[in-house]
C-alpha cells in the first residue's frame, strides 16, 4: 500500500480512522500522565501495574459471564489500585525496597491471573477468546466505543492536571515544602496515581501488558531531554506519544502480519533514541562535541602558556622565536599554531612566532581564576 | 504418582532452587525488576535462536537468548550512566523494545516459526516430560530437566567458588573494589547467571514464573532472616515449597502449574508480609504505635519535670496543657503509673524518683543526639512497654 492509499483509507475506512484515533489518544493520555511516572521515578510502576491488572480482568469477565470491555476494564482498574497500594504498603512498611516490591506484585499478581485464566478457558463459552488480546494488545479490535473512553480519560486527566497544576508540579519537585504549604499530599498521591492506573488500564486492550510501560514512558522519556520546564514536556510527551500511535499503526496497516502494540513501542523508542543523541541540551552528540571543544581550547591554552613562559624572558615580548623549538611540547600542531595565529594571539613569520600583546595578557591570566577568561 | 508426575515436580524444584539462588543477590542489590527485564528481553534471542536452531532446547538458543539479556544490562547500564534518565526508566525503555523486536521477528516469519509468544511468556510444565533427551537410543530423562540441572550445578559452583566477594560486593562495593574484586566482573556475572537461568527455565515454567520464584522467595527469606547464608539456604526451600505445593494445587484444581506455584507463592508472602517477627506488617504496626505512646510518655515527664508549680501539674490542667484526647492521656498516666514513674496525690502529679532519673538521662540523650540510646534505656526502666 502506498502512502496516498493509505492517507485516502485514513479518511474514508472507519476501522482504520478508529484504531489510528484511537492510538494517537492513547499516546497522548500517556505521554501526560507518564511524565508524572517518569518524574516520580515511579517508571517501573507501569509495568507492574499493567501485571498486576490481570487477575482483575479475569474476575470482571467469571462474575459477568460476558465480555463487557467495561466490566473487564474495571476489574483491571480495581485489581491495578490493589497491586499499587499493596507496593507503597510493602516499601513503607518493611525494608523490602521499591524495586522487589514491584517484581513481587507484577509476577504474583500475574501469576495468580493465570491461574485464573484456565478456569476461564475451561468454560463453554465462545467469547472467551477476546481475554488473549489483553495480554499481548490488539489495536485492530478498537471499536468507536473505546475511542469514547479514551477521549474522557483524557479530558478527566487534563482537567484534572489543569485544576492541580500548581499543587502537583510543587508536589513533584519539593514534596516538603508542599506539605508545608498544608496541601494534602496524600489525596495529591492517590489522585495521581489513580490517574496513572487509568491511563494503563485503558491502554491495555491497545498494546497490551508487556509493552504498556514503554507506552507510559518512552514519549516522557524522549520529552524529557528538549526542555527542563514541566508544562512543555507535557506537551512534548503528548505530542510524541500521538505520533508514535499515528505512525506506529500506519506501519502496521501498510505492512500485513505485523501487530500495532509493538510497532508503536518501536516508533516511541526511535523518538526517544533520536532525543537522547540530537537534543541540543542533553544530547549525547552536542555533549561530545562540547567536550571536544574544551579539550582542544584546553591544549590551546596549554601552548599558549608555554610561550608566555618563554616570552616572559625576553624584554619584548613580541621577540621572534623558533617553531622549532615548540616541537617537543604536548599539545602543540600546525593546526593548533594556525588557531593561535586566527585569535590573534601571536603572529607566525616562517619558521618564527612571536606572541602579540593581547596573547601576552590573554596568557598571563590564563589561570587567573578572577577574570574570566572564557571566549 | 506417575514417573510423569514426579519429573514435574523435580523440574520444578530445581528450577526454584536455580532461580533462588542468583534472585537473592539481585534482591538484596535492589536491581530485583532486572529479572523482569531479562526475563522479557530473551525473546529475539530465543527467536533468532529458534531460527537458526529449530529446537528450543539447544545450548546455543541457550546462550543467544542469555546473550540478548546481557544485551539489556548493558543497554540499560548505557543509558543510565548516560545520565539522561533514571536507572529504573532506562529498563522501562530497553525491554519493551527488545520484546517488541522479538514479537516482530515472530510475526515477519510467521509460517515457518512454530514459536508462540504465549508459550514464552506462559510456558507449560505439564508438557515438559514429553521432549525427551535421547542418548544412543536411551532414553535418560526430559530435556528441561537436564538443562535446568546443568545450570543450577554450574551457578552451585560459581556460587561455592565466589561466595566471599558476591557478599563483599553485595554489600560494600567500595570495600570490595579495594580489596581488588573487580565490582563490574562480579556484576555482569551475576547478570550472565540470571539470563542464563531465566532462559533455561523459560521453556519449563515461563518468564513470569522465573520473575516470581526469583524475587518471591528471597524476599519472603528476607523478611524473616538477615544472615546471607541462611537467606540463600530459606530462599531455597521456600521455592520448593512453592513449587511442591503449587504442583498438587495445580493436579487438585486442573489448572495452569506455573499460575498455581506462582499464587503458593503469592498467598505464603502474604502470609509472611503480615506475620513476619520482627518485619512483618503487624509487628511493624505494633511497635509504632508502642514508639508513639512511649513518645508521649516522654512529653509528658519531661512537661513534669519543667513545671515544679501545683497548677501545671493538675490532672485537668494537664488534658488542656497538652492538648491531648481524654482517651490519650489517660493512657498515657497509666502507663507512667504502671512504671512507677509518677505519683498522683490529690490530682496532683509529680515525678518519683525513677521517673526523675529517666526523663534527665532521656533528655540528656536527646540533647547530645543520641536518641538511638533511648531504646536502650527503655528496656532498664521500663516494667511495662506501651
């Protein structure tokens, strides 16, 4: 399929517009909200939390009998509260820390799901079959319904960070001095985090328990990297998280046989490399070039001093002397000469270098800690 | 009991025992959701394995699927030491990632992989004795067995033989670095171990049962036991228990094996989550609320000892001063009374003697930080704990 098909099918076929609407949502449901996770270095939380949700489904669907996809979702999103409280309740109270607190809930929570789950395919009943897609994600059974759910999930979660704004960013980057302003801290917390098992809960069908917390992180992770300022990597972690929905499910139309949970998480992962190495402030690239730029002006100054040290000698300091005798000196090339000369800090007449007055100033408050002698 | 039967049931102990031994390090070296993130990470491994081999059971599918959870430490450790996000972001990062390349190998060669991401994640015990390992037409057992009794030989080995510096390191990396033990060795060591166990064990039990019998049973240990050997000894055997007991709930229920030894599993840390001696949630409970009233107390004599004047020292005037609940402060004084540290004489109260010695040596202890001596202290004067 080409790109012009596959642009017209968007518009006119209603499976795809549903399932591409209703990713591009979810992505920006977790990217808001997974910021919050990725900031409260609860990162990892989603991942237990989207383990810990399936006993819960599995409940909802043995009491209904049927496959109502809101029992089931809250089912997931009760099971999910449980699992959480039960994490902050073990790391609080025992010196189990936060880390096997996690692991336990996630394999237990899941484990006891299975169990569960052959009672369920032991049961004559036909739809029982619609259970797997929780497990591993399948975009491709979105109907508008869900899309509905997703888009109040996300008005709820926008409203609500709107009302909280200023309460949950002094929460998150001073929890003290947010107690000490007399928010309620705790009511903040479960406010948050119910919002966090939501958004998970609510992308489970989507993507799927394993890949649920790259979803949650990825897009704050990569938003992280462009700005320190909350509001815009919001924005940012909204915007990636959309697009990776959008692109992650074209891929998957254009290309059969390839399901959309994983495609999604591959095109979140390619933003999240792509800021890692180019984002101008953090970036691994800038960062090596930055790097390589000091330690050349470092060798610059290295050479520089040693023909301060040199000129000091000498009555005038502008007194020609040899190249030559340069040579034996770390630090020293013809490029790093040339570069001296273009900063006018000596002048190169053949095979003579004299120092100017500026490179004689420059050189004798090199390591004058006083002035500033960046440039 | 069937040959059938007792087979799973050995597997599926040794596969706890083998899981138990590196997830008590990885617990105690708070890196516990790195056995998750293996766990999940192997599957291109397996894959590519799986297409180059065509037998889940190779040593090399082995060694490529451990090697791509190796992968994942060193991506993850990459990216942490990158300084960009946190340690526990960069494995939220690296693992979907890896998981989702292994779903996308397997559905790109659908036709001609029979390799189902459900069997992965899940795996079946039931089905481990019928892949039989046949030695010159002699039939010596299931293949899982072997395998997973290779690996837990080898880890028995590489644990006897470096015992004292995965202690060292586990718990003073600085110290160990000193005395010459090279902390990364030992740390991509014990990673080495713990993919090539969660691989072994994959095809038996299932990633998620490898998650839970390597983090569940050390730390329920840890919660009761704070002595490394012993820890690694009670890890041990609570896997097997799991394993034992969540075998026949299994038969008793026809249910998923691995489901049923991970809930065993489940409901006994619950169990020990609540009852545990001296870390468990109730004893937790109790003794906060012990340290809050003797906390009070302490306010209280301390209130005493200021105020030499009969006004500050009456009983209602105490309810006001304070500003303590009726219930509160009575039990407060009864327990100061029990303790012989007050008197009360026309609902005037003044210190005894003893209660004089207590609160100066509490306060002095307070003054010169060192409230951890006043534990101590308690357990002298104290007849009765509040």
């Amino acid at each position: 399929m080409s790109v012009q098909e596959y642009f017209s099918l968007v518009v006119t076929d209603y499976t795809l517009r549903t399932i591409t609407l209703g990713t591009a949502i979810l992505g920006i449901v977790c990217g808001m909200l997974g910021s919050f996770a990725v900031l409260r270095k609860q990162s990892l939380l989603g991942d237990a939390i989207s383990h810990a949700a399936l006993p819960g489904i599995v409940i909802a669907f043995l009491i209904s009998g049927a496959k109502n996809s809101n029992m089931l979702l809250i089912g997931a999103l009760v099971s999910g509260l449980v699992g959480t409280f039960w994490i902050s309740g073990i790391v609080k109270k025992t010196h189990l820390k936060s880390d096997t607190a996690l692991g336990l809930i996630l394999s237990l929570f899941f484990g006891f799901g299975m169990l569960l789950l052959t009672f369920v395919q032991k049961m004559p009943n036909a739809q029982q079959a619609g259970l797997d897609k929780y497990l591993f994600g399948q975009a491709a059974t979105l109907v508008e319904s869900d899309v509905w759910l997703m888009a109040i999930v996300m008005g709820v979660s926008l409203l609500v960070l709107l009302l909280f704004w200023k309460e949950f960013k002094v929460q998150h980057f001073d929890p003290d001095y947010s107690k000490s302003l007399g928010f309620n801290t705790r009511f903040l917390d479960v406010i948050m985090t119910t919002l966090i098992v939501l958004a998970i809960v609510i992308g489970l069908q989507t993507v799927g328990v394993v890949l649920m917390s790259a979803m949650l992180l990825a897009p704050a992770a990569a938003a992280r990297q462009w700005t320190n300022n909350l509001g815009i990597m919001i924005f940012l972690a909204a915007v990636f998280g959309a697009l990776s929905g959008i692109f992650g499910t074209a891929i998957s139309a254009t290309s059969n046989n390839l399901s959309t949970g994983p495609l999604i998480v591959l095109v979140a992962a390619v933003f999240v490399v792509i800021s890692f190495v180019f984002s101008p402030g953090r970036g691994l690239l800038f960062r090596e070039i930055r790097h390589w730029k000091n330690r050349n002006d470092l060798q610059l100054h290295k050479t520089l001093h040693f023909m301060y040290e040199i000129a000091k000698t000498h009555e005038d300091i502008s007194h020609p002397h040899k190249v030559k005798i340069l040579n034996n000196f770390q630090g020293y090339t013809r490029n790093s000469l040339k570069n001296l000369e273009d900063r006018e800090y000596i002048t190169v007449d053949g095979a003579m270098w004299s120092l100017t007055q500026k490179g004689y100033n420059k050189a004798m408050n090199l390591y004058n800690q006083q002035e500033n002698s960046y440039d | 009991m069937t040959s059938a039967q007792i087979e799973i049931q050995l597997i599926a102990c040794i596969v706890a025992v083998a899981c138990a031994i590196p997830g008590t390090f990885l617990v105690l070296r708070r890196m516990a959701m790195i056995s998750d993130a293996i766990s999940h990470s192997i599957l291109p491994g397996i894959v590519v394995g799986f297409f180059l081999t065509e037998d889940l059971n190779s040593p090399w599918l082995i060694l490529l699927a451990a090697f791509s959870g190796i992968i994942t430490v060193v991506l993850v450790e990459y990216i942490q030491k990158t300084g960009l996000v946190k340690e526990d972001t960069a494995i939220g990062l690296v693992f979907p990632s890896m998981f989702s390349i292994g779903v996308i190998l397997i559905a790109k060669n659908a036709g001609d992989v029979h390799l189902d991401v459900d069997a992965v994640l899940l795996g079946e015990l039931a089905f481990a004795p019928f892949d039989r390992l046949i030695i010159n037409g002699m039939d010596v057992g299931p293949k899982s067995l072997w395998v997973i009794g290779t690996i837990l030989l080898l880890t028995l080995t590489l644990l006897i033989t470096f015992f004292k510096e995965l202690k060292i390191s586990t718990f003073d990396t600085q110290l160990a670095a000193t005395l010459g033990f090279s902390p990364v060795i030992i740390h991509y060591g014990l990673m080495t171990v713990a993919s090539v166990t969660t691989v072994g064990a994959f095809d038996a039990v299932g990633a998620i049962l490898v998650v839970a019998l390597m983090i569940a049973p050390p730390a329920m240990a840890y919660l009761l036991i704070k002595d490394l050997k012993r820890m690694l000894v009670l890890s041990a055997v609570f896997g097997i228990i799991g394993a034992l007991l969540g075998y026949w709930v299994a038969h008793w229920l026809d249910a998923s094996i691995a489901g049923s030894i991970t809930t065993v599993l489940g409901v006994l840390f619950f169990f020990i989550y609540l009852l545990a001696p001296n870390s468990g949630l109730i004893s937790v409970l109790y003794r906060q609320r012990r340290q809050k009233v003797e906390v009070h107390l302490l306010t209280f004599l301390l209130h005493l000892q200021n105020h030499t004047e009969k006004s500050e020292r009456h009983i209602n005037h105490l309810y006001e001063h304070i500003n303590w609940h009726k219930v509160k402060a009575q039990s407060v004084l009864d327990l100061a009374l029990k303790n012989n540290m007050i008197t009360i004489e026309d609902s005037i109260i003044s210190l005894t003697e003893k209660g004089e010695t207590f609160t100066s040596e509490a306060i002095n202890y307070i003054i010169t930080n060192k409230s951890a001596a006043i534990e101590e202290m308690k357990d002298r004067f104290f007849l009765f704990r509040g």
